[in-house]
C-alpha cells in the first residue's frame, strides 16, 4: 500500500486497516460510501416481469432529464434494459428494507407477493416508494463485462412524506439530522 | 400527470405534490434520493490542480474494480478527466460540509486553503476523508452535452472510524440508524 495518508492520526489507522490490493480498496471504500437504494423494473420480451436493487442510480443531467445505472452484463434483469425500453424507476422508503433484500435476491421470487402490481405501459410498479420516475433508455455504454445504462425520464411522481432509505456500512440505514453548519 | 399512484395513499398526494414536465419530476425525485458525497481532484495538463464536489459516484465493476461518475462536458474539471488522466476520488465525512461546499463553489478558490496538499503522483489531496482510492481514467462515454467517466482504481485506504456524509433532501446530513428488520 502506497503511503497516502500525511498525518499521525491516518497511519495509526493504515495499522488497523490493512489494505492489500486495488480491488480490496475499493471494495472497502465503496461500502464506506452511502448511497439511496433503487428498484429498476421493465420488461423481458416475454413480458415476464424483471427488476433488480440498485445504489448506482445517478443523475446524469438535468436537460434533457436523464440518469445512470450500471449493471452487469450477465445480470438476469439486463434484456430489459436495451435501447428504446421503458421502465420505472423506483426510489425506495425506509420502510422498505423487504422489497430492496427481494429485488437482490432469487430472480424467481423477486415479483412473488403484493408489493407490486402491473402499471404504467404494464410495467411492475412497486407500491409505497418515494418517488417513481418513468424512463426510457437511450444509451447503453459496456465496458468490460458490464455496462452503464442511460435513461431519459417521461414521467414521475414524488411521495417526499415517505422517509429516506441509504445504505452504508453494508447496512441499510435511516438518515439522520441535518449537519450543523 | 399520468396516473401513476394505484391508491388512496397515494392520490392525496398527488394533489400536494404536483409535477408538470419530465423535468421536474426528474429534479424532484433526485432531491429526494440519498447520496454519498465525493470529491474528484486531477490536474489540468500545466498543473493546475481541478476538483469538484460530485454525488454521482457509484461502483461500476468489482473485477476489475471500477467505478463511474457523470460530468457535464463544460465543467471546470472536465479536462482534469480525459482518457488516461490519474485522479485520486475522495469519499467525504461528517464532518466535511465546508469542503464539499468549497469543491461545488468558485473553481478558482476550490484549492485556497490548507484542506489538502499535493499527494501520490503530484495530485491534490484532501485531508480527513472517509477513504481514498488513486483511479485512472480508463473510459469517457459523451451521450449529449454530460459524459459518464469509468475509472479503474489502482490503490486506496479507507478511515472507517470517520462517520459517514450523505446529502439528501437538498441538505446535508449525518447518517441515522439501522433499519430494524
């Protein structure tokens, strides 16, 4: 490890945390970093419904309206996303932590229950969010065996009521008070 | 607006919140969605070092480890990030609100003052971070007049015992408690 740090206080810590390789690094900056929790949901050309959790959703710019998410290539939710699809994007509550876990886990079971329902374009709509934006995807960049999607919004609606979700310290977490200045 | 809600909840709601164009629906949903805040730092091709406050970082790839963040092509650091450029990608604490002001401020008063110092490789460094990952520019997609970079991370340390930053609801806040399950 490079010495990066220039004071006493970070090479005390350098001896507890011990980092040997880049993707180590990153894999331990990442889960330091907070970020919101999204539902991305569309449609396979089957029209089985798909959709996965994402903390990579991004805005991208403001005009036109668009936003990123990246996804791995072999991800079971990635047909949905190809050029000219429309799907929804959902912004998770804090009371929300069941539909987040679901979406990330077995690809069968993520739409088995009455979190969802078919909605806009019959598109699965997920019940409760904060907000929800429709979106159609107008770029898809891969690089390596992954890819960053970019979509354009159409539509949406915020409930700002419903309480943030972030994930942090590979927890979910709520958030807390405003910094002091 | 379409009709997107599908309950009563949801359709008082929308009559306090309402939305007009994509636009707004965009920037209202993104204003509620939580992010971690970074700071990018690169220099421009004579030296002079580039940095900005940016809440679009997300992890893009674990191997080989990547990650990406969306920049308008007239920002004042966009040079500081073409292909093959070194940066060093910031994740910012607590406790740093005047630095992540300072790196959203005046660009030519982002580096006025003693919240860094020149680090690994010549690029400027910031003092008291959460985690910092050394990263090459590997990718540079342009999709309208924004860009979304990929960097491929090549070290790093991380401070887990400084708390964590998350900017939300156009503030910024401290990080709360875990979601009981």
């Amino acid at each position: 490890m490079l010495p990066f740090g220039n004071n006493d206080e970070q090479k005390a810590i350098e001896r507890i945390v011990t980092i040997v390789t880049p993707q180590e690094a990153f894999l331990a900056a990442f889960s330091l970093h907070p970020a919101g929790v999204a539902v991305i949901t569309g449609n396979l050309d089957d029209g089985t419904p798909a959709g996965f959790t994402a903390t990579s959703l991004a805005s991208f710019s403001a005009t036109p309206p668009r936003a990123t998410v990246n996804i791995a290539q072999h991800a079971s939710s990635y047909l949905a996303l190809a050029m000219g699809k429309t799907v929804i994007l959902h912004f998770l509550s804090g009371d929300q932590v069941g539909i987040a876990r679901a979406m990330a886990g077995d690809f069968a079971q993520r739409f088995t229950g009455d979190h969802w329902a078919p909605g806009l374009d019959g598109l699965p709509q997920l019940h409760g969010v904060r907000a929800a934006l429709l979106a159609t995807v107008v770029a898809v960049t891969e690089v390596g065996d992954n890819a960053t999607i970019v979509f354009e919004i159409k539509d949406g609606q915020t409930h700002p009521d419903h309480p943030p979700l972030v994930y942090v310290d590979r927890r979910y977490h709520h958030v807390g008070d405003i910094v002091a200045d």
